[in-house]
C-alpha cells in the first residue's frame, strides 16, 4: 500500500510512503504526517495494519488554515 506524506509546501506534491518504509522507521521515530489527499479508507487499513502487529495507533486531523481543506492527518505509531 502507499500513502502520500504530508507536503512540505502548499505548492509543492506529496511524496509516496510505502508501507514497508513505515515499518522500518519506526525504530526511529512514531509520528507521521500524511497528506489530506489519503483516502479515509486507506488510512484505515494503514491503522488496522499496525494493530494487527500489536502497535497502538492514534490518528487525528491537524488543521493548519483558516479553510476547510487545510489539515493534514497526524499518526502516532506506537510499540
């Protein structure tokens, strides 16, 4: 499964995350930022991946504008 990263730039494109990346850097560090871009299903799945594993997650909605199409996901992964 891939996802997109959060921009780093309004203008700029999201950059793609493989599941498997996230799983190895896991080691180090547990909050990640995903793009509004991420269907709500895939992010889902992404969430059932890691509990199934045993990991705990937490997601939420980060606004960073004043507009509703501002925000980005934040996820917390942890062991």
């Amino acid at each position: 499964m891939k996802l997109k990263l959060a921009r780093t730039t309004l203008k700029a494109k999201p950059k793609t995350i493989e599941l498997k990346k996230i799983e190895e850097e896991l080691a180090n560090k547990s909050i990640f930022y995903f793009d509004k871009d991420n269907s709500h299903k895939e992010l889902k799945e992404l969430i059932e991946h890691f509990e199934e594993k045993g990991f705990s997650v937490y997601m939420r909605e980060v606004k960073y504008g004043m507009d509703e199409n501002e925000y980005i996901y934040e996820v917390h992964i942890i062991a």
